[in-house]
C-alpha cells in the first residue's frame, strides 16, 4: 500500500485552512519546523483519521490467519512495554467480553521478570505483542522466553516497523504471526502518537473477525470524529495547553481507562516531568488520589456514553466542583451536561462518541491528550519532536541485560 505524502497531504492543507493555530505553524518551511522540533509528531498525531482506515484495511486483509489465530484458545494476552502495553489496556476489556476468554494486558517487563507465572494459565493461549519499533528488549526478550518454555501458546505480533527485531526474528517460528502496519505509522518523534491509536486499533479486529462491517464502521466513526476534533478544537487545546498548571489528572472509565493511563503518559514525556501527572478512575479518585487535586491542578475528564458509568462520573465531577478543586477542567465527550461546565472549563463536545462506543472511545479521548501534550510541550520551551533535551528517555529503549526468570 502507498503511504500519502504527508507534508502535501489533501488533509494537512485542509488543517491548515481551518486552523489558524495549524496554519501558524504549517506556514513555516519544513526546514524551519524541523529546527523547531515538532515537524514529525505535528503530522503523526494530525494524519491518524487517515491511517485508521488504511490500518482497518490490513487488518481486514489478515482475517484468516487471525481467525485460526484465535481458534480454540482459552486466554488472550495483551502485551507490550510503555504506551504499547496500554494499547492492550485499551481493548483488553471488550476483546473478554467478545471473545468469552480470560484476557489480559501485561508489561514484556512482567513477563520477563515472572515468567509463566505473569501469565494466565489458560491453554491454548495467544499472546500479542504490540510494538511500535519492535526493537525493545523486553518485546523481544518476553516473546523469546515464552517461545522456548510454552509450546501451547502462540504469538501474533502486531508492529509498525517492518525492519524491526520482533518482525524480523521470529518469523520462521509457525507459531508465530507477524502483521506490520503501513509504514505512516511508524512515528519519527519520541513519543508514540499515531503508533499507538493504529495498533490499538489493529488489536481491536481480534474481537471482530466475524463482524468485518462492524469493524470498517468503527474505524470510519472513529475517523470522522478525530476529523471533527481537529478541525475544530485544535486552536482551543493549544489555548488550554497555555494554562498555569503544573500537574494534571485524567479521568477515565472502562477502556477510557487506558486512555486516561496513556494520556497522562503523553503528558508526562512530552513535559520532560515539568508537569507531574495521575491517571485515575472516577471512582477511585475519592480514594487517597483527590488530594492531588490542587489550585494548579488540570483535570481532564474523559466522560462514558453508559447511563451508569456517566452517572458516577458526574457525580465525581459535581463533587470537585463543590470542594473549588482544580484550576479548570476539559471533559470529552458527547451531551455534555452544561451545568458540569465551569466558568473556565472547556467542554469539547463529540457528536458521535455515543454512537462509536464507549467500548471504542478510547482512541477518542488518546487523541486529545496527545493534542494537549503536544501544545504543552511547545508551551515549555520544548521540542515534540525530542522533548527529552536531557536523553533521559529515547525512542527506543537501549538495550540492557535480560535476567530471565525461571521458565517455570
């Protein structure tokens, strides 16, 4: 498949046509957007409506060999390390309820230091191991491990990087299945942006490979509302992103629960830790972590479309506003309830979002934290493209000695 020329793209034009805060930035030459450091993670996180459908289209191609992937296995296993394990968070509940199995999302760092006993017992079982650059030494190191001491279990790697270490070096193993995205996806910057939704994506197809349609209107949905989020709140979020906090809080539920864990992680690397950051369910908020709500407290809401999940969020987010808790709030979602919404607060409504899912929203809701996070770290004198100015943290973890735990 062809790779759209992204800095002539039909859709970067069109940002830019909508945006004056895109078209500030897209009028600099590429040159001069490089010097500033934020040419490629701008266009990966922009460019993700249009990769979804491409991703949803090689999935799609793959639906055989995923459907004897599947075929009689009695667990599921979600696995990655960073962003790529919150990926699996993601999907991990609406691929158990669909596929009637015992599924999980566990780090390549848990598998390697407990072997087996990090893992679901079920057998047959199939593990998936998601992975930008496929170069991590606990990708390569988990899926190594598991392949010598567990023949009942095999292994689909879902990767963006066809040249990586896990694409590469286990392909002749016949337990073992490789599926690379289009190479669009494979992001330049540091931080994962569209990696992340399209291989969250690509794992979401495991729940649907007898409802392909289904699958193609999802991807679809979820497009059209990334477009609308673009096209119409990017000025807003980077006008928030301006703000005066120093710490933020992102809520979420179910599936928005990974996308809460991975917004706060967007957050935190793309600050270099300036900005200190929690992720939280709304009810576990009550719990200990509502004392992290301070005066320089951002709090990000990632509202559920489900009548009883919304109905706890809401009540979640009255009470904060009772106890004058926070600087101000952004809450995602569709039907934002007015009286949620605080002089200062921002809501950016979804239409859609009830429609896609709640089980699906979470690559919603990812979207709008990378938007934050990006603007932020431009805020802070940062480069997104490399906003670690010190190399505490790179784009692929360096390699470092595997103590691998005992088989059994």
């Amino acid at each position: 498949m062809s790779t759209v020329s992204l800095p002539e793209s039909e859709w970067l034009r069109t940002l830019a046509q909508r945006q004056p805060k895109a078209a500030e930035l897209l009028e600099k030459s590429p040159e001069e957007q490089r010097r500033l450091g934020y040419f490629h993670t701008l266009r990966e996180i922009c460019q993700q409506p249009s990769t979804w459908k491409q991703t949803c289209e090689i999935m799609l191609r793959q639906m055989p060999a995923l459907k004897a992937s599947v075929k009689g296995i009695g667990s599921l296993i979600l696995t990655g390390s960073g962003s790529s394990e919150y990926a699996g968070d993601c999907v991990r509940l609406v691929l158990q309820n669909e596929l009637k199995i015992v599924t999980q999302a566990i780090s390549g760092g848990i598998i390697l230091a407990n072997g087996v006993k990090g893992i679901p017992p079920e057998r047959p079982a199939l593990m998936v191991s998601i992975a930008r650059s496929g170069d991590s030494p606990e990708s390569v190191g988990a899926l190594a491990l598991l392949l010598k001491s567990e023949p009942a279990i095999h292994h689909l790697i879902l990767t963006c990087n066809t040249n990586g270490s896990l694409a590469n070096t286990f392909n002749d193993d016949p337990r073992v299945t490789v599926i690379t995205l289009d190479k669009a996806t494979n992001d330049q910057g540091l931080v994962m942006t569209s990696s992340f939704t399209n291989l969250l994506l690509g794992a979401r197809f495991l729940g649907l490979l007898e409802q392909p349609k289904l699958y193609q209107s999802i991807a679809d949905g979820a497009a059209k509302i990334a477009d609308q989020i673009i096209s119409k709140y990017f000025g807003i979020i980077a006008q928030v992103a301006k703000a005066p906090f120093k710490r933020v809080v992102f809520l979420g539920d179910g599936s928005n629960f990974g996308a809460a864990r991975e917004a706060s992680l967007k957050m935190l690397e793309m600050t270099a830790g300036r900005v200190t950051t929690m992720f939280e369910s709304y009810l576990g908020l009550r719990h200990g972590p509502m004392s992290f709500v301070h005066e320089d407290c951002l709090l990000v809401a990632f509202l559920s479309s489900n009548s009883v999940l919304r109905a706890y969020e809401t009540d979640l987010l009255r009470e904060l506003d009772r106890k004058d808790l926070g600087l101000l709030k952004i809450i995602v979602g569709e039907s934002i309830p007015a009286e949620l919404v605080r002089e200062g607060d921002v809501a950016l409504e979804c239409a859609g979002l009830r429609a896609l899912g709640d089980e699906n929203a979470a690559i919603i809701h990812v979207l709008v934290g990378q938007l934050l996070g990006f603007f932020r770290c431009m805020q802070e004198g940062l480069q997104p493209d490399s906003p670690s100015e010190s190399g505490v943290i790179s784009r692929v973890v360096q390699s470092f000695t595997l103590h691998i735990a005992d088989p059994k």
